[in-house]
C-alpha cells in the first residue's frame, strides 16, 4: 500500500489511552451482527420479545428498510469479513474496528504511526474498492497507532485504534477535539442512514410483535 507523509496537525498532540468499546452481545449471533447498527428502542424491543417474537423481528428489520441498506450492510460485513478476521475468527464483526466500519462505513483517511513518524493512508473510492482500501497485506506489527477519519456537519471526527500484540486493535481515547462528537456522528448513522423507511409504522409493527409468544 502506498503511504505519503503526513505534516504535524494537532493530531500529533492526542493522548492515546487503550479502552474497550461497549459490550457486544454474543450468545445471539444475529443480534451481535446488528448490535451497533441498531437504536436504543431497537434493541429493548428486541431483548423484550419472545423467541418466535425476535425471529420475525429479524424479518421485519430488514423489511422495513431500504433494500440498498441490506446490500450496503452485506457489503460491509464481507469487508469485515476479510481484512479484520485475524482479530477475532469467530465473529469477526465483534472488534472495535469492525464496530465503527460497520457503523460508519469507510473513513475519509487512516493515518499510521509507524516506527515513530507520522504516514496517512488515503481511502477513496468507497466501501471495499481496491488499492489504498486493501488491508489484506497489512504488517499490524509495524503498526502502533491507527487514526480513522469521518467528516460530520463541519467537523472532523477522528477514531483512534492502539494496536495490542499479537492481534488486537482496541478503540483509545483522544484528547484533541477530534473526538468530541463520536456520540453525534454515531447517532447520526443509526438515526438517518440506517433508518427505517416509516418510523411511525415500524414502531407499531415492533409493538405487536412483542405480544407474540
């Protein structure tokens, strides 16, 4: 992958502090898959229903979306799939970098630091296109620190990801205001791109399915 210097920002600045993400369920493959994508309401529905109930919610969360969402889901899924399932083989979904790609989507830019300076990798191109999008060769042993980018309204917002031998990438802690709206942005994904198509007749569809034994 070819990488180019990047100048001093205030990125240089970042107190990095490793932490975990929010739990992820595990026991409900289907749930885990869609955990990070799904609102609040969602998920308390979800954990309120009945077996029978929560396999035709699975039906019914798909159906009330646009089928391009489904497609765009699959795809990202796939990308998972394949560049971040060293990290965890079994669910390959369930890692901190898969939780925000999943999310989010592809970042504007991922920079690296690597043997003490400063590179940015530039993505583009969209979910899962080739060249600079392509992690298969990645050397994560080289790999210190990883800092992904998303523009939101007028902001940057910058994810930062701190490599723990042998193959883990776990979410940190910024200090520079790059981190500040993570919430907004990850409110604004599930809320407006993730979005049912009507709201109001998804949230009576739920309701009913909750008297479902």
């Amino acid at each position: 992958m070819k990488t180019v210097k990047f100048t001093a920002l205030g990125l240089i600045a970042l107190w990095i502090m490793a932490c975990g993400m929010n739990s992820l369920p595990s026991k409900d493959p289907w749930y885990a898959m869609h955990f990070f994508i799904m609102q609040d309401f969602e998920r308390d529905s979800y954990r309120s229903m009945s077996g029978n109930g929560r396999l035709e919610f699975q039906k019914v969360f798909w159906a009330e979306r646009k089928p391009e969402l489904k497609a765009e889901f699959d795809k990202r899924m796939d990308y998972i799939d394949k560049n971040f399932r060293k990290e965890n083989s079994k669910q390959p979904w369930n890692t901190d970098r898969s939780r925000v790609y999943l999310l989010n989507g592809n970042p504007a830019s991922i920079e690296y630091r690597q043997n003490d300076a400063w590179t940015m990798q530039a993505v583009s191109g969209g979910i899962g296109a080739a060249g600079a999008n392509d992690r298969s060769g990645e050397d994560i042993q080289a790999n210190t620190l990883e800092v992904w980018a998303y523009p939101y309204d007028r902001q940057l917002i910058f994810y930062a990801f701190v490599f723990q031998p042998p193959n883990k990438w776990k979410a940190g802690t910024m200090a520079a205001g790059g981190a500040r709206y993570i919430g907004q942005l990850e409110a604004y994904s599930k809320s407006q791109f993730w979005v049912a198509m009507d709201p109001e007749g998804y949230l009576r569809k739920l309701d009913e399915l909750k008297a479902i034994k």
